[in-house]
C-alpha cells in the first residue's frame, strides 16, 4: 500500500488490486474491486494486472504529489507487444482536487477501443440519501433504491452530447460527495448502471480513441466535498467553467450584440414551409403520400404571426423550417433557391419585413453536418473519412443518401449561404444550426482536411461566431458546456424523459443540472404541452425560468419529443400560459439559478431560486405552480 497525505486528503494505493481509495477528513471514497482496470482492444479485453512490467513511484512537484504507474507489455495471441502506458494520481496543493491521468508511452501492438479507468465508485447502500448525478439531457438524478432500470442513452453518455451537456458525473451519499470532471473531454464519456429498485449506482468513465490512436494525456479531475448536495456540485462546476474561460453570459453575449435583449421574453413559434421526404429516405411513407410532400405558403405564415399579434401577443420569435425549394432536410448544404412554391423570394421577404413591422423576430433553420448526394455541390473527397477509409453514411432523413460534411468545410458554407439570403434582402434576426450541439463532433482522416473532434467543435464554434458577426443571434438543437460561449439560444433543453414516449416511466428525478450551471448564459425555449391529465410540461418551463414554446412543430412524427398525444388547450388559453411564462423568462433569463430542491424532500414538489430573489415553486401531482 502507497500512501499520500496533503492537508486533509489521502490517497491509498493497493499495488496488488491497483485500485485506489479517497479520504477527505473522516469521509472515504474506494474503487470497486470488482472493477478492475482494463483496455478494450480489437485483440480482446487486456487487464492492467496482465502487463508484463509494472512499477510504481511516488512524484512530488511544485503543485502536488502522488503515485505514478507504469504498465508496459502485453501478451496476446502468444506473443509479447510493446503497448506501454502510464497513471499519474495526485493532489494539488491548492485546492485538495485529486487529478487521475492515463498516458499512452508506445502505441505499438494494440487497437485500444476504450481505456476503462479510472474505477468506478463503491456506492451500494439501498438509501435514498445516497443518489448519482448525470448530465444526460437537462440532467438526471438517480437514488440508489430508484424503482425504475436505467437504460442506455441513445449517445451512450459520450460527453459533448445530449447525454453529456457536461462532462462530469457525481455521487453522493448523505451529505458526502464528489464530482468527477473529465478535463479531456473529447473522446470520452459516462457509463452507469442502476438496476431496477438499486440498491446500487455504479458510474465510471471511458476515453476511446482519437482518428485510431489513444495520442494524448487523458485527465480526470476529482473534488470531494464533506458537506453537499447537487445544488454545490453543480456550483464546483459553474466555478471550475469560470476558470476554463468556457462560462460568458447573457448580459456579456448582450453587451456584444443588443439583439440577444429583444429575444429575452418571447414566445417560441416553430413551424415550416416545405416538405419532401425522399423515396430513398427511412422517413417514405408509401401509404400515405400525402404525408411526404406538403407546402405552406409565405403568406399563411405571416397571417398567422399576424393573428399572434391580433390577440395581444408582443413578443415573439418565429423559427421557420424547409423554406427553401428542396424542401425542409434535403440537399443540404445546397440549402437555395428559396421555395418557388410558396412565394419564393418575395413571399420569404414580406414575411420577414411583416414579422419586424410587428416588432417580432425572424429566425431559419439550416444545417451543416448532414451531407446530402443529392445536393449539387456534394463531393465524397470533403465527406467524413474514419481511419480505416470508410465514410459513414445513412438515408434516415427526408433528404435521403447523407455522408458528414467534414467540419473543416463548414464556416465556408455558412459564409456562402447567409451571403446569398443577405443578397436576397432577407433580413434575419437568428439562426439554426441544426445538431450541432446535441451529436457527438466528427473526425476526418482524409490528410486534406484531417480533423479531430476538438478541432470539431472549434469548427461548429466558429459558424456560431460568423453569425454572430453578422448581427445574427446563432441557435442549435441543444446545448453543451463547449457551446456556451457563442451560442445564444437553443432549440431545447430537455429532460431526458420529454423525448420519450408520453407516459414512459422515468429513469430517476429530473433535476436542473445544467441551468444550475449555466441558466444565466444560454436561452432555452421549453416545451409547453399538457400530454396527460397528470403531466404538464408548462410547469418544467417555469421552474427552468425558460421561454415558451407557444407553438412547436416537429418536423418529424414520434421523434425528438413531437408525439401527438397533446391535450391541445384554445388558443386564448395558450397564449394566456405563454405569457406566464414569458412574463417570467423577461424577469430571470439573465439570474444565475442559486438553488434547486425537493421541498420537504418530496420529488413531486420542487422549488428554483434565481439570483434577484424569485422562487418558482411547483407541485406536480397537483400540477399547479407559485411564483414569489
């Protein structure tokens, strides 16, 4: 056993398990022991026990001291490869925080697919009291005896995506807890198992490879608290966002572009022009034709943003979808001319000119990751190339055959396009980039264009910028920690259960992870429908302080939360209950949220304070709500 003492944290070393244990003061954090360090190659799953050399030394340096490892050496198929890596585990002085960093010396020998460590927690109590926190979606609180299976997410916890808006996850039990932020967190991502009724949690971390190589130092950083809830853990994350320069706010993003003002208090209208769902598209529907192709004039459009106005609505911002010619999801990223069918050029101008003479705001959709073949610029050399030569490829949207622009392409594209829309005398308030903020970044090997998925984000970034640049407020499918400083808005932030199936049984209790973070920094439009008698999503919408959707159209059926299945109220009645929440979201949009809670520790009564004082507080097995 190694042992290191800084202050009052300890690290313990088993050098026959290889498995560490955390004390801060009284409080004791240990790896399971029957999760053993491993790497999943393409040659089979090889422990850190089976490398042929192992040593261990303790380091000291300026900043910290701890325990280095060396694993050098393995056997497969019966013959001995040079693979070697190295752990560093360490305190820093300044701050107690334990850093955990895997090191790849020699890559020779080996497909690394995934490196699992560091171990997961022991976390075993049948208690409430003891509860792991996830970043999937909104975010996920998970109880140890919560009755329900936690099933994997459709991004399997991959950080960067709707199932890791941050890459961190957490446990805590009683009132001790730890946070676990992934400071690489580019190829890596969360893996937790809860059976149904626990009475266990167990969440580790994965790092996969970069365009086929481990390459780089992967970083982990734990804090450990003796004295927390969720409220403080999220609160050691908005600090540590601070810190990385990735925190910058409304009133910051305002301060740049005045604009971002005029969006705070509005009512979210999505809705579209055209459709045309390829037959080569997953989406076809043979049996119903009319289903696949269908066009809304301009003008239809503007008279109803116009009703809108009639019945006393003063703040709006419209989200259009398929308003060009291919129609909405097709032959990006030729995205042009605009739709002939519907008025084209003009009918989109008066359209736009009508929503700023009403004093809204006019924003599209658009898209620069699907790459279509039917688009007439769609050329395989900038396509998305994996290291083994092949370019991934699917026909699941309307448009049909796709590849992935590579990222590299992208903010020329976007130039191109919203050159031409500003040449047309389209003057738009915002803009929708589609995925770019729920899907994992892609990787190209293609020498050309060689990319990795760091490099992806910088690139999605950058079109968020050029936006920005143009006096347009940029928008994408959800958020994401690496976002936050360009993006102004979202499509959503969603619980991960309003993507499901209405009624579906939940995974553990929505909690606000992400807005106790950063509710100050993006703008998040919430879904408002009542989908039973017993569940109502207005009351999410206040709570996170959002802004309403007053209508929401999905583009596709039974996907991304659009499931017909809505209690629909008159439309008096859902303008009524979008300016409660309008009304709010003008107040709060840019307050930090200070606190979220279970009142009386009851997860169907839930209260958010924001930082000018304002309490939300709701009941949802009344399904009624208090504002103070």
């Amino acid at each position: 056993m190694i042992e290191i003492n800084v202050k009052d944290m300890q690290i313990g070393f088993d050098k026959e398990s290889l498995c560490f244990e955390f004390k801060k003061g009284a409080e004791s954090w240990r790896w399971r022991k029957e999760c053993k360090p491993r790497l999943e190659c393409e040659e089979g799953i090889l422990y850190f026990e089976d490398a042929c050399i192992i040593d261990h030394k303790e380091i000291v340096s300026g900043v910290g001291k701890g325990i280095q490892s060396h694993y050098e050496g393995f056997e497969v198929n019966g013959a001995k490869v040079p693979y070697a890596f190295d752990t560093i585990v360490w305190v820093e002085y300044t701050g107690g925080n334990v850093y955990c960093e895997w090191i790849p010396i020699c890559e020779e020998g080996l497909a690394v697919q995934k490196v699992l460590w560091p171990g997961e927690m022991e976390f075993d109590e049948p208690k409430d009291s003891w509860y792991t926190l996830l970043n999937r979606e909104q975010g996920l609180l998970v109880p140890n005896t919560w009755e329900v299976l936690l099933k994997p997410h459709h991004f399997n916890g991959f950080f960067g995506t709707a199932s890791g808006y941050m890459p961190w996850f957490s446990q805590v039990k009683d009132r001790a807890g730890y946070i676990a932020i992934c400071e690489t967190p580019w190829n890596a991502g969360w893996q937790a198992e809860h059976p149904a009724e626990g009475p266990y949690t167990h969440v580790g971390i994965r790092f996969e490879p970069s365009l086929g190589k481990m390459d780089y130092r992967r970083i982990v950083r734990y804090t450990f608290l003796n004295d927390c809830d969720y409220n403080d853990i999220c609160k050691v994350y908005r600090t540590y966002a601070k810190e990385q320069g990735i925190f910058k706010t409304l009133a910051e993003k305002a301060a740049k572009e005045p604009a971002v003002d005029n969006l705070i208090g509005c009512a979210f209208v999505h809705t579209g022009i055209k459709t045309c769902v390829q037959k080569d598209s997953e989406f076809f529907d043979p049996e119903n034709p009319d289903k696949n192709n269908n066009v809304v004039p301009f003008a239809q459009r503007e008279r109803e943003m116009r009703r809108y106005h009639e019945m006393g609505v003063k703040k709006l911002y419209m989200h259009l979808d398929g308003w060009a010619e291919p129609g909405y999801d097709n032959k990006h990223p030729d995205y042009y001319p605009i739709c002939e069918e519907a008025g084209g050029r003009d009918g989109m101008k008066a359209l736009a000119d009508g929503m700023h003479e009403m004093g809204y705001m006019f924003g599209i959709h658009d898209q620069y990751r699907d790459y279509y073949l039917a688009a007439e610029s769609h050329d395989e050399h900038y396509a998305c190339v994996l290291p083994d030569g092949t370019i991934p490829s699917h026909a699941r949207w309307a448009g049909g055959p796709q590849q992935f622009l590579c990222g590299t392409q992208a903010p020329y594209y976007v130039k191109r396009n919203f050159n031409y829309l500003e040449e047309q005398g389209i003057e738009l308030d915002c803009a929708y980039l589609d995925v770019f903020t729920c899907n994992e970044g892609d990787e190209c090997a293609n020498p050309h264009h060689r990319m990795t998925r760091r490099e992806c984000y910088d690139y999605r970034n950058q079109c968020f910028e050029y936006l920005l640049s143009k006096g347009i407020l940029p928008s994408s499918e959800e958020v994401n920690a690496w976002a936050v400083p360009s993006l102004v808005m979202c499509h959503y932030a969603p619980y991960d259960f309003m993507l499901e199936e209405p009624g579906a049984p939940k995974q553990g209790v929505p909690v606000p992870l992400f807005n106790l973070v950063f509710h100050d920094c993006i703008i998040e439009p919430w879904m408002m429908d009542k989908v039973s008698e017993t569940e109502d999503y207005m009351l999410y919408a206040l709570l996170n302080g959002g802004a309403p959707y007053l209508s929401r159209d999905g583009a596709y059926p039974d996907t991304d939360g659009s499931f017909d299945v809505d209690l629909r109220h008159a439309l008096e009645e859902e303008i009524r209950r979008s300016k409660v929440v309008s009304d709010l979201h003008e107040k709060v949009a840019k307050c930090e949220m200070v606190r979220h809670e279970m009142v009386n520790g009851d997860y169907n009564v839930q209260r958010t304070v924001f930082a000018d004082g304002t309490s939300v507080t709701v009941d949802f097995r009344e399904q009624t709500y208090v504002i103070d």
